[in-house]
C-alpha cells in the first residue's frame, strides 16, 4: 500500500514537471487567477510579454499589480466575475513599471460542480506590432512634406510660408538660406510637392556629404569605359528629369563643379562623364546654403554666376530664437512625435520646462530642439509631463545658476551672457542698420554709401533682418 502511495506521489510529481514545462514551452502567456483575483499560474511566455518576474505577480491580485485605462477593464477578471468566455479580445494595460502592453486575449472562467473557482487567460503578445503599425501610420503621414508640415504661427514664419507657396507656381530656381537645423528641406520638398511637378522624383543630395572626386560622377552620371569600372550609371540630374533637385550646402561644392552646374542650368543639358553627347533633362534646382550668401561670393565658396542663377527666389528661413513664440507648438508636436515611436503617454511639459525652453536660444535651431525633446523621453520613467528634472544634463546645468541680471545700455541689451559672438554680431548689425536707415531718412541707396556695402548687400540683409 505504502509503495503503491509512494509510486502514484511520483507519477503525480512527474505529471506536474511536465505541465509546468508544457506551460514554460508554448508561445502564448497563460495566466490564470483563483476565486480571489490572486495569480496562481503565470507561464515564462506572461513573464516576457509583461516585463515582470514570477515573484512580482503570483500570489498577488492582479489588479493591485497591472494598471487598466479608465474605459477598459481586465479581460481577466471580467471572465471570473461574469463567468462569461471572450475571445480575440484586444487589450492594453500597463505593469507596475508603467510599461504600456498591447495582448489579443482568450479569456473563460474555470468552473467546479457549477461554481467560479478562478479563470484562465490566453494571450498573444500584439505589443511590437502596434508599434511598427503606429510607425507605419507616423511615416506615412510624414512621407510627403507639404506646407501643412511645417510648424509656425509666428509672423516671420507665415511670411516666408508664403512666399514659398507662390514659388510653386513656377519652375524657377529658388535659393533656401537659412541655419543649419531651420528646417530648409522641408521647405524644398513642400515646394515641390505643391508645383506641377509633385507627381515625378524628388531627389536630394548634401554637396558636402560626397568627396569631390566623386561629386561630378554622382551628378552627371557615368558612361562605360570612362574609367577603370566605370559602367553606364544615370546621374542625379537624369534620376530627377522631370522634377526637383535639391543641392543641400551648395556653398560645400568646389568651384569646377560649381560651373559645370551653371552650365547644365543654362542649357538644360547634361553630359556624363566620359560621354561626348549632351542629354536634355527637365529638372528645377532648389539650393540650400547655410551662410550668408554675399559672405559666400565675397570668400569664394559660391560663384557669383551660380548665385545669381539660383537666386530667382530667395527664402530666408528664420532661425528659431527669432521666433520664439513656435517653441512651444514645436515642442508639443515632438511631444506627440516621440510618444507614438516610443510607445510612451506623455501629454506635456510643466511650466518650468516652458521657461527654460523660451529662454534658450537654441544655436542648433528645430534641429536642437527636436534631439532635447528626443533625448529627454529617453529619460522619463513612467512620467506624463516632462519636467526640470527630466532634461537632459547638458542642457539642465546650463540654467542651475541664477542668470545675471540684464544691463540695458544706449544699443538696447546686449549683455545677455548665454549669446553667442554670432548671436551678438547679429543683434548689433540689424540695429546700426535701423539707425543709418532711419537717420538717411530710409534712403537706401545712401545708407548702403555710408555702411560701405553694395545697394544689393544692403537689400539682402534688410530681407534676412525683417526690416
């Protein structure tokens, strides 16, 4: 009798080895609550969907462990209360971490002699997939660059949104001059998906991202035999006939260059390298340069010709700290951004953080601004509103200590301690521009005489400064 107990404890023990490996083995999370709501199954499948430990979970209710939103409810519990079976019901929750978790469930309850006894939930980890589709959807809304994209209430930037929606009329050149990190590509794109030439390519290239070598070749395309491994290779130029070019840091192209793509502007024709056929193409040419450009001629980094060639229509993009009143809609639009890629609820950022960010003048412009919103939802833990706290160091520390106070003098405030030499430069320019113009009556052509510039110079700089 003893022997027989002994042999069926054994078979017993070695049945349940094998339902708990059965239970560790198969690729759904099983997990399974007693009449109380307390875990007494959670398989290693649960374990990983959930992010959590056997320990953090069994023997505990489950609803003093996982967190539901308001206007859903645990699938699980649901089948122990209502003794009803669901299936294929999707559902997201969060774990004690505020880890967000998106599962399709198989929910029914475990019924003995008629009664609940505790119930039983299969579920089918959909969390990566909702990420790639919410990716998927993000892409595609940002797939194509429209006016509509570009964020900006401020005045500044309403007017250079519409002077760039009249370009799109035409075919003519347009030169974008603005910072690095201002946005002048979304110009470009918004440009050409609003013309007549949005149904055909749309092909960008950074003149500074290529070797010179390699430049010509990646322009004008290659024909066999032009040199060792050469082969028949269409250049940019012929990928994009019948659309849009945009030369990113048109200043970064050496002057040879520089004249070969006046030439194909002029003529309208490109010949490849080591061909001797010129080949007609239909492209319009949107620059970029992130100087000055009368600084760019004036130190020979852009011909002359070439300039005044590619600026038909010039865009002078404002850098952020001159609208400063777009931080904020920037700012909730990177918010939201990066919540849908991280898979993150984050609403806002708290009053201190605005203060901060109004306060910088963000040398790096969008650019900066969108990485310093980036970087600090890599540093929040659970949190919905980004604060002090949550910034990232670098950008943190520069505000720890008491700002100094401002010394207004006779050329207004120019003691800010957190300007550039840029920045200040730039400030005291504008304003000895507004008094030779004010006190020469606004005359234009003497103003330019006194400031020893060229009318031109003069003119341009009064569109850049919004004068």
């Amino acid at each position: 009798m003893v022997n027989k107990n002994a042999g069926d404890i054994q078979s017993l023990t070695r049945m349940n080895q094998l339902y708990e490996k059965l239970l560790n083995e198969v690729d759904v999370g099983i997990h399974v609550i007693n009449e109380k709501g307390k875990t007494i199954i959670y398989n290693k499948k649960m374990m990983e969907i959930e992010a959590m430990a056997s320990e953090d979970v069994l023997d505990k209710n489950l609803l003093d462990v996982f967190m539901f939103r308001e206007s859903q409810n645990s699938t699980l519990v649901k089948a122990l209360k209502t003794g009803k079976t669901t299936k294929n019901i999707k559902q997201t929750y969060f774990n004690n971490k505020g880890k967000e978790i998106t599962t399709i469930n198989h929910s029914f309850p475990i019924k003995e002699e008629g009664r609940i006894t505790g119930a039983i939930e299969i579920a089918k980890d959909v969390t990566q997939l909702e990420r790639v589709m919410k990716e998927n959807m993000l892409n595609k809304q940002n797939g194509k660059i429209t006016f509509d994209t570009i964020i900006g209430r401020s005045q500044l930037m309403e007017t250079v949104v519409d002077e760039a929606k009249r370009a799109t009329r035409t075919s003519s050149s347009v030169l974008v001059v603005g910072e690095t990190g201002t946005g002048k590509e979304l110009f470009a794109q918004s440009i050409h998906n609003g013309s007549n030439r949005s149904r055909a390519p749309f092909i960008s290239q950074n003149c500074a991202a290529i070797p010179d070598g390699l430049m010509e070749s990646l322009l004008f395309g290659t024909k066999k035999g032009a040199f060792t491994g050469a082969v028949d290779r269409p250049g940019l130029f012929e990928q994009a006939d019948g659309g849009t070019l945009l030369l990113d840091e048109i200043n970064s192209l050496e002057p040879s260059l520089q004249a070969k793509l006046l030439r194909v502007i002029q003529d309208k024709s490109i010949r490849r390298v080591g061909d001797t056929k010129d080949k007609e193409v239909d492209v319009r040419i949107i620059a970029t340069i992130n100087e000055d450009p009368l600084d760019a001629v004036a130190n020979n980094r852009l011909r002359k010709d070439l300039y005044y060639r590619l600026s038909v229509v010039t865009l002078f993009i404002p850098p952020l700290r001159e609208r400063k009143e777009d931080i904020l809609l920037l700012t909730q639009a990177f918010i939201d951004k990066y919540s849908t890629l991280f898979n993150m609820d984050v609403k806002g950022i708290s009053e201190g953080v605005k203060t901060l960010l109004q306060q910088h003048n963000w040398p790096g412009n969008v650019r900066e601004l969108e990485h310093t919103i980036e970087g600090t939802m890599n540093l929040i833990m659970g949190e919905d509103v980004i604060t002090i706290q949550n910034l990232p160091g670098r950008f943190r520390s520069r505000y720890q200590a008491e700002e100094e106070p401002l010394v207004q003098g006779d050329e207004g405030d120019l003691s800010e301690s957190n300007q550039t030499l840029h920045e200040k430069m730039t400030k005291v320019e504008k304003m000895y521009i507004q008094r030779v113009l004010k006190n020469n009556g606004h005359n234009i052509t003497r103003a330019a005489k006194i400031l020893g510039i060229s009318r031109q110079s003069l003119q341009y700089r009064l569109k850049k400064f919004g004068l």
